[in-house]
C-alpha cells in the first residue's frame, strides 16, 4: 500500500477559501484511490439542491478539517515535546547503556534513595574497620585492603598490558583467562602488604558491574566463595560510583552534593552526585568515551596501547605543537552538557593521512616524530576543549544547587594536562577541584575497597549468595534527575 497526501485546493465559488480538504488517504487495489472519490464528491452537485447540499456538506466538512487541523497541530505539538523529552532522557546514558531498558539498575538505597538494607550483615562501625577490594571489571586484576578511615593499608594489581598489546586492545577472554589465573596471588599479596589475613577484614567489596561480564564474573565468584566461606559482610560494587567515591577517599572533606567528570575507557558523564548510589547524569557520550578516543589516537600513531593508549599519546603529546594541526571540536552548536570523540578521531586520522600525502609519504606509519607529536597535541588540545566547553556549562547549572566542587575521576583524569587545565577551569568559575592520584585513577583493587567501606558505613551490604554480574549497570536516577538540570 501506498500513502499519499492529498491536498486539493478549492474553490472561492462555494464561500470557501484556500485549502478545502487535506487529509491522508490511503491508495488500495481494491478501493477507489483519493483522486477518485474527489471527483465522485463534485460530480454529485449537478443540480441546486445538490449544490446547497453539498455546500453544507462541504462547510461540514471544512469545519471538520479546521477541527483535524487543530488537532494535527496539537498531536504535532506533542510528538515534537515527546521527542524532545526523549532526547533529554537519552542525554548522558553512556552508549552502551541502553536508554534505560535494562531491568537492572543500582539502587542500593531502593525507590527513595536513602532506605538502604545491610543483607548480608554490617562489621562493627563504632571503630575503624577494613575492607578487602576486589576489582576484574576489564584488564586488570586488583585487590587492595582500605581501612574506613581512608588508610590504604595493602594492595596489588597484576597488569595484563603485555597480553594485550599485541592485539592492540583488549581481547576478553584473554583477559578472563589472566584474572582466573592471578587473582588469588592479587588477593594473598595485597593481605600480605596489609599485614593482615583474611579473618582479620571485616568486610569483602566486588567489582559487579559495568564492565566485561566475563571478567567480572570471575572476580565476583571469588569474593563470594571467601565471603561466604569466612561469614563476612559482601558488597557488589558498581565500578563508576567507586570511581567516583576515589574523589572522597583522596578528599575526606568532601560533602555531597557534588559535581563528577567521569573520563575512563568506557565512560564519559558529568554526574551531579547527590549520596551513595544516587546519581543523576547531566551529559555522556553520544558515542566514544575520551579513553577509547585516545586508545584509537594510539592506534592510529602506532604507540604503545596494551595498558590503554592513553599515557604515551600524552607522553608524545608533551613534544608537539598542539595548534599545528587544525582540528574541529566537537558538538559546538549543541548546547548541552553531551560529549562526541568519534568525529573527533576521523578528523585526526584524515588530518594525518592529508599530512603523509603532503610530505610524499606512502602512509601514515612514515611519518616523523615531530608531526606525530603535533597530531598527539593537537588532539589532546580539541579533546580538551570539548571537555572544558560541557563542563563549564555543566557548572554553571548546578551552581543554583549551591555545588562548587568538581571531583575529576576515572582512568583518563591520570592525564596531567587534563588535570591542569580543568584546574585552572575551576579557578576561573571559583570553584575547587578534588581529582586522585593518579595511580588511583585508573582501576586496581582500592576503589573497590573504598566503594565499600562507603556502602557499609550508610548501612548498605548485598547478600554473597545472590549476586549477579551486570555488564551494563546504569544508575537508577540519572534520568530523573537529569530532566530537570539540562535544558
Ligand atoms: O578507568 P580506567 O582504568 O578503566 C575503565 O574503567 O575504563 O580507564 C582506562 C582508560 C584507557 O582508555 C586509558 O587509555 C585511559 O584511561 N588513560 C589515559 C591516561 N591514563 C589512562 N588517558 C589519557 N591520559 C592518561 N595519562
Ligand atoms: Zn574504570
């Protein structure tokens, strides 16, 4: 079938001026087409009667039409809302969460946020206690022991960099395969720089989600395993609120609520962090995450990319002339808080490809350090730009809600011209800063620790015997909240 829309202009004669009739109809092998039933309708006025009739009928009928045309604008009025809401509660879901439709959110503090249940116990909270971290969420197997009061008292982290390398990124089952067989050893060093055993800590926190299922699930049988095995208090741990928490673990000080710029290789958000597991996102990607930008920017300038490219695209970067090469920075017109890095990557990797050409070069792979430099540059430079532009907008909305404090975390916030130059943002604005070290911005087993010491300490903690690994995990306010930041 075949739908067309007829608009038939008609006629001053009958008093009725400009359209008469619009409207969709449908064209069926079996009924009369459009065309045909609108020459049936004016053959009919033959005679005078016929003619009043039908002007009736047709001021009826153009009444009618006023009345459609109403309500097509009014159902055009609503379908353009419903699609704009839709786009904002689109806005900040990372691009592998699926605009909400997983059945699996995290909501440790349940419907209203704050009435948390400790189902598998609580440790003594009147003096400090200790938990063991367990993190395998991608390529790096962690364990650390962290005391409530923010003492990192012993850790461990077997970096799986030399497996990946060689294929140039991340191969999941290799990395499942170097979890199973290094956690154990991870875990035993870690208790061993504590000093402590395994009966000695009060509670077990794991890794559950986001993040390769596969990998996840290896880190989070065995905390089950020891959990249930030594009786001890088991929390699943969602990998970006740990992030997150790293900020209040480097600055104890810091109160929610509290703005979050979340840079790792799987995320990209801006986040108003309202208290444990409530978390309301103001932008994500609409499709890379900047640590998977700057893994790709390896890749392209052939560096080093087992551990995540990020570092020696930095390190190549620190030689360059980062206005060498023109780029443009993404999403400009776009007044949200949402980031873009894919458009960003092609640009660098034709801005490299017209530069080979340039210099008579067979390919990209020929050109010389100094130009490699200035590619590294000048995409850090636009890639932070397009950082500096959402965040600024970021802080100026939640500024109303009394938050000048922006926690920098997450694999890329390792990055020391990130780091200056989003601190030199927040000197601008008045605002201050709180970002980690940088050896605890990128995963390892303390941020699992400390997301848990965090949860226990409101009363929080998950049952060992039922837990479940999550490979996407979104946040079970981000779009509530979200609707009423952005505009
Ligand atoms: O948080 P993280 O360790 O793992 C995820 O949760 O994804 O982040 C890893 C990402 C990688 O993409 C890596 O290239 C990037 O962080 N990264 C950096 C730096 N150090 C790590 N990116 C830029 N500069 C760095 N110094
Ligand atoms: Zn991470």
């Amino acid at each position: 079938m075949v739908t067309l829309l007829l608009l038939a202009c008609h006629s001053s004669r009958m008093g009725v001026r400009g359209w008469t009739r619009v409207g969709w109809l449908t064209r069926s092998p079996s009924r009369p087409t459009g065309a045909a039933s609108l020459v049936s309708l004016f053959s009919q006025s033959s005679t005078e009667s016929n003619i009043i009739n039908t002007t009736e009928s047709l001021l009826e009928q153009q009444q009618q039409t006023e009345e459609q045309r109403q309500l097509s604008k009014e159902e055009r009025k609503k379908r353009k809302e419903l699609a704009k809401e839709k786009r904002r509660n689109f806005i900040g879901m990372a691009k592998a969460v699926d605009r909400g439709q997983f059945a699996t959110t995290y909501q440790p503090g349940g419907v209203d946020g704050m009435t948390f249940t400790a189902k598998s116990g609580l440790p003594d909270r009147s003096r400090p206690f200790t938990v063991l971290g367990i993190e395998s969420s991608c390529d790096d197997t962690g364990a650390a022991i962290v005391r409530s009061d923010g003492v990192i008292l012993g850790e461990a982290l077997a970096s799986q960099a030399d497996i990946h390398e060689v294929w140039g990124g991340v191969v999941p089952g290799l990395a499942k395969t170097a979890h199973e067989e290094n956690l154990d050893r991870v875990i035993d060093l870690a208790l061993r720089n504590a000093g402590m055993s395994l009966a000695e800590v009060d509670a077990i926190g794991v890794t559950v989600g986001p993040g390769l299922e596969i990998c996840l699930r290896v880190g989070c049988k065995r905390a089950q395993e020891l959990a249930i095995e030594a009786n001890k208090p088991f929390v699943g741990i969602h990998h970006l609120e740990a992030h997150i928490l790293m900020a209040r673990l480097e600055e104890p000080s810091l109160q929610f609520p509290f703005l979050a710029l979340l840079v790792s290789g799987g995320h990209c958000q801006i986040l108003k962090c309202l208290g444990i597991g409530r978390y309301s996102i103001l932008g994500g990607t609409t499709d890379d995450s900047l640590g998977e930008a700057y893994d790709k920017i390896a890749r392209l300038l052939k560096l080093p990319v087992g551990g995540g490219g990020g570092p020696a695209v930095e390190a190549l970067a620190k030689n360059g002339n980062a206005t060498a090469i023109p780029l443009t920075v993404p999403l400009l017109r776009r007044k949200d808080c949402d980031f873009s890095y894919s458009g960003l990557k092609t640009n660098v990797r034709r801005a490299a490809e017209q530069l080979a050409v340039d210099r008579g070069l067979n390919s990209v792979d020929d050109l010389g350090e100094s130009d490699r430099a200035d590619l590294a540059a000048s995409f850090q430079n636009t890639a932070i730009i397009h950082l500096e532009q959402r965040l600024e907008r970021a802080m100026k909305l939640v500024e109303g809600d009394g938050i000048t404090t922006l926690a920098l975390v997450g694999g890329v916030a390792a990055n020391k011209e990130i780091r200056r130059r989003l601190d030199a943002l927040c000197q601008k604005l008045q605002w201050s800063m709180v970002v980690p070290p940088p050896r605890l911005c990128t995963d390892q087993g303390a941020m699992s620790a400390w997301a848990a010491v965090e949860r226990l300490k409101v009363g929080s903690s998950d049952d060992p015997t039922n837990q479940e690994v999550y490979a996407r995990y979104p946040f079970a306010f981000e779009t509530k909240e979200r609707d009423e930041s952005v505009e």
